[in-house]
C-alpha cells in the first residue's frame, strides 16, 4: 500500500496492480481524508442562525479537525490470521486520529474501508512531522512536531482493539521558536534509547533510560546550512548538509552525559551545481547514494528539473564476503551485493567471484550457495568481453549451475510432496503431475551428463536415487507430455512445478522473470520465486476467465494421447496469406505430414513408456548412443 498526501490537505491510499498485459498502475482504493469529514459532519450543527463572526470560527474550526497535515504507519501486526497496519494521522487543529488498515488481497483494485480506532487532541497546533517508534507488540512512541517548532511523544497502546489507547504525551521541545522540525527518529544502543532531532542546521539528541526518564541532551551546529538527512547505525550518526557534506558523529555516553566525537566524511564530487535533497543506504550498507537536483539559474533556465542519484560503493564491505557467508537462507534481503558487484565489474572490468575458493566442493554446496554462484556465473559471462587479461575462470558456466539449482529446488518439492502424501494427505491432480513430470526431468540430467559435467557426484546421485526410488512406485494420471505442434516447441512452464501454463501466467518473478502456476498458490501462503527469493508479482486474469474456462474444457486431461492442446500463443497450419497480410495471425509453420506426425507421436509414447519406470542406475546403464531425437524430447520440460 501507497498512502500519498496532497497538498490540499487530502490523503490517499494506493495499491499496486498488475493486469494482464503487465500494464501497472496504482489505484485508488480508500480516501482518509474523506472518512475523516463523513465521520465528523455528524457532530456538525446547523449555522445558519450563528452569527457571522460566530459562523466564520465554526467553519474554521471544522476546515482545520478535517484537513490532514501530516502522517505515518505503524509497525506490521497480526490480529489472527489478518496482517494490519495503523495509519496515525496528524490533523491541522493539532488533533491525531487513528486508523486500523487491514491487508489487502494482492493485485486487487477492490475498495477498502479504514477501521476508526480514535482520536486524541495534543497540546499542539498543526502537526507538521510525525515518526512512529515500536515499543510493544500493539503499542508504541509516537513523536510529532508543530508548526511552531515544538516536539512531544504520544504513547498508544491496545491497537488489536476496537479503539486504541493513547496517553501520557511528553513534551520534549516546549519552546515555540518558529524553527520547523523537519526529522525525527529513534536509535537504541546499549540499551538505551535516544531520539534524534533535526531543526534546520541544529541536531538534537535525547537520550531516555529504561524507566522512561530523560538522562541527557546534546545539541550540535553541522554548520551553515540545513541537514537533508539523517542515517544511524550502532552508535553512529550521519548528518548530510545541502552542500554535500557529511559529518560522523560517534555517540558515547559517560556517567549521565551524552557526548559526540565529531568527524567530515569528503565526497569525490562536485556538488557546486547541486543541492542535496536526500541519501540513503542500501540493505547491507555496501551502496550510499545521494539525491541531488540542479540548483544553478542556467540550470532553470534551460528547464532542467530532472534528479540525480549519486551512487558510492562502501569500500570497507566486500558484497561477495557478505553474499558467500549468508546464513539467512534467503537472498531476499541480499540483492544490493549484486547491484554493487555489477557496477564494479563494469568499472573495474574484472569477475565478480574474486575470492572464491579454489578447491570448492559443488557437491558439497548448500542450495543457497548454488543460487549465489548461479547469478555470479551469469554476470561473469555478462562481463566477459570486457575483462583484459584472463588468467582463469574459477566458476563453472551458468548453465551447469543453473542445472544444478533446478536439482536442488526439484528434490526438495518431490520431498516435500512424498511427506505430505505420508502423512494421509491426498495430493492433487496437478501435484502428482508435477511429480512425473520433474522425475522425468531427473532422468533428464543423468542422460545429459549434467552431474559428471558439474563434477558432483556422492550427495546429488543419493539425492536423486531417493526421490526417483519413490517416484518410480506412484501411479499417475494420463500425463500430457508433447505439443500438438511437431516437431516439439518450448511453451510456458511453471518454474516451480515444471507444469504448464495455459494463456496467461499469473504469476511472474518481477526480477529474473520467470512464470508460476496459480495451482502453486495453493501451496505457498507468499508466492515467491525460486531462484531470486522474492515475492512474485500477480497479475490479473479477471478479463480472461471465460476463456481459461474454455480452455480447461479443450485441454482434454483425461486423454490417453500424448499430446497437449497449443494455445494463441502456438504456431499454427493452414492459416491463409490474407491473414497473415492482415495481421490476423502473426507467425505461419509449415508442419510435418500426417503419416510423420503420426510416427513421431508413437515414438514419443515408446520413449515415454520405457522412461516411466526406470531407476536411475537403468538410466546410467542405458545406451549412450541412444539418437540425438529422443535424448531431447523432454527439454521443453
């Protein structure tokens, strides 16, 4: 969710979505603002007997409780099984309201009504920053800021209830100077918590114990100009000036005293033409960048109102250190590595795999690891032709590893397939038609050689015996194998069942772009993809779904052929020249004969019927001259 405040005082909430031709948009699907007025028009009174000085403040006051001023979410919490999240809304009387969001179905554009959880009115005038701090489970800090320049904490508490609770709001800047607060947030160290403030060119620290008491105060001058951001991490505190600089500050605390060591970081850039708007750090802090924009009059008069991003690689972290001692077993939160290997492969013109060792083990590999090699792999061949002088190649080529991977993930599906299956529960139709397909994939790879190409041998055969052992004694219903079209073409399948996918994917990896059934949904509470680890995107199939029926009524599942109905997406015979003139039909094939056709798919059911039940030392022992045909057949799967 998106939620975007107007300078008309109006704040929205949008979703992403994704329709069927990837086209994305955010659409709206609640308005605060106008729940907000609906809700406090009920307390509204007539005026048209006031006076006119008494009608004038009557409708100031009520433009002033309804206008939004500014915001911020809470934490993620469960009530249940229903994520929520808490909109905290800062009002222009110096009232604060909250709103219970409750998550939304992926990729809908079905509207969606807040919960009212309450309103506090505050010691304030209008409330211009607001910053969110997670203490409890449903509870928090909430810290805001007026117009005048003060500062105060709010606690709030029971937000898994109908109404929530908030009291006991502090003052920490009573002092109305007319300086706008234009950041605030918290930092916990050694057990403490300080909160950090930013008044124009001021940073201000709190520093508050475990009682809740306030132990000490720090003020520091960064110098002339104004602070565009703060970033903290352990005690460090980083402030960056509009000129460019940037000044470290290490917090330390002796006996009730907070103290700061102050040092400037320089910047290899001139930043005499820009105006720093911003910076941030990436997940693993190996990229900073800076947003900056044009701030020259040559630069307004030649109407340049486009933004740079400086970006700087974080020269004491290694990206391929931090990638290769991953123990989180994801590479969800590891994405910013590869960005940073890939932009200092291209500017230093050099692999990404420097440190790798030389006497690696694949065999030994976990599956994370394979998935980290795989994508290094892919960028090594991307930087290849650039790199001078190539002394040796200590990766294995992307394909292998890619193979390998798909192993991996296979036999970890079947596995946890044959452990459903044990425990009593009846696998699908789908399901175990993903199990024969992706055995027969197996099969696949010791016919290709992968495993001695990849030079991995005792963990992965163990693996694949056990799976295939099992695989081989199940009863499958008709399998659909080959394409009406022959020769055999590659259509869509699914990356994670190997399955395939009529029409529409719904389902796509928003990275490396790879497809996933919507039967997997079923499966999986968060549809993520197998090789980068993260969420894959929805599309919406709505538009279609008359179609998809049709389609599932002429994709004959039953059939004992070994064939599978080609879609809109196939080539197709006897299309006439007018419509390939008339861009009605975009490709035209020139098929096989009957009498071929025919040939061709009784050599498939052959093959597929001798395949189904060997074991994988039947397969080590079979012909290696078999013809160059059949050992292909099934690499569409």
């Amino acid at each position: 969710m998106l939620a975007a405040l107007s300078n008309l005082c109006n704040l929205e909430i949008y979703v992403r979505y994704v329709d069927q031709s990837e086209f994305v948009e955010y659409c709206l699907i609640s308005n605060i603002t106008e729940e907000i007025i609906n809700m406090e028009r009920k307390k509204w009174m007539n005026v048209d007997r006031f006076t006119a000085g008494a009608k004038l403040n009557e409708l100031k006051s009520r433009a002033l409780s309804v206008s939004v001023t500014a915001f911020t979410w809470s934490h993620l919490f469960k009530i249940g099984n229903l994520e929520v999240c808490v909109l905290l809304v800062g009002h222009m009387n110096g009232d604060i309201t909250v709103w219970k969001i409750n998550s939304h179905p992926i990729n809908s554009k079905e509207p969606t009504k807040p919960h009212y959880l309450g309103k506090y009115s505050t010691h304030l005038k209008k409330i211009t920053t607001m910053y969110w701090h997670q203490t409890t489970e449903f509870g928090g800090g909430l810290c805001f800021a007026d117009l005048d320049g003060k500062m105060s904490i709010l606690h709030v508490s029971q937000l898994n209830q109908e109404e929530a609770n908030m009291d006991k709001e502090l003052s920490f800047w009573g002092e109305a100077d007319k300086v706008l607060v234009e950041r605030i947030t918290v930092m916990i160290y050694d057990n403490r918590t300080y909160i950090l403030m930013v008044k124009r060119n001021h940073l201000i620290i709190y520093g508050i114990s475990d009682s809740g008491n306030v132990f000490g105060q720090n003020i520091r001058n960064v110098g002339n100009l104004y602070i565009a951001g703060i970033y903290h991490f352990n005690n460090i505190i980083l402030a960056m000036t509009m000129s460019g600089l940037i000044k470290e500050y290490t917090l330390s605390v002796s006996g009730e005293r907070i103290t700061l060591e102050e040092k400037t970081i320089p910047l290899k850039v001139d930043m005499s033409r820009q105006r720093i708007h911003g910076f941030f750090f990436s997940k693993n802090m190996v990229l900073f960048g800076l947003l900056a924009y044009p701030c020259q009059l040559s630069s307004f008069r030649k109407s340049k109102s486009f933004v740079n991003i400086f970006l700087f690689h974080n020269s004491l972290i290694n990206p391929f250190q931090v990638l290769w001692h991953n123990e989180s077993g994801s590479l969800r939160d590891y994405w910013d590595c590869f960005e940073a290997l890939r932009l200092i492969c291209l500017k230093d013109k050099r692999f990404p795999w420097l440190g790798l060792p030389h006497d690696l083990n694949y065999d030994d590999l976990s599956l994370l690891q394979l998935k980290t090699l795989r994508l290094l792999a892919r960028l090594s061949e991307m930087v290849f032709n650039l790199v001078p002088v190539i002394r040796k190649y200590d990766i294995k080529p992307y394909i292998i590893l890619h193979y390998l991977v798909q192993i991996k993930l296979i036999v970890n599906r079947m596995n946890k397939l044959f452990e459903l299956r044990n425990s009593g529960e009846n696998l699908s139709v789908f399901q175990m038609r993903s199990i024969d397909v992706q055995n027969f994939f197996l099969k696949e790879m010791v016919v290709k050689n992968i495993l001695a190409k990849a030079n991995v041998g005792k963990n992965f055969v163990s693996e694949i015996r056990h799976v295939m052992s099992i695989a081989n004694e199940l009863r499958y219903p008709p399998m659909i194998i080959g394409p009406l079209c022959l020769p055999p073409h590659a259509d869509t399948r699914c990356s994670v069942s190997m399955m395939p996918i009529l029409l529409v994917p719904v389902y796509k990896c928003p990275f490396c772009k790879v497809f996933a059934h919507e039967e997997i949904a079923k499966e999986e509470d968060v549809m993520m993809c197998p090789y980068c680890d993260v969420p894959m995107e929805k599309r919406d199939r709505n538009e279609i779904e008359e179609c998809l029926k049709q389609a599932q009524k002429d994709y004959n599942l039953d059939s004992e052929e070994v064939k599978s109905v080609c879609f809109d997406d196939c080539l197709k015979e006897d299309i006439s020249f007018s419509d390939v003139e008339e861009n009605t039909s975009e490709y035209v094939i020139f098929s096989d004969s009957e009498d071929e056709s025919n040939e061709k798919e009784s050599k498939l059911r052959t093959l597929y019927l001798r395949m189904r039940d060997m074991s994988l030392e039947d397969i080590i022992q079979c012909d290696s001259e078999c013809d160059e045909e059949n050992n292909c057949l099934y690499s569409d799967f």
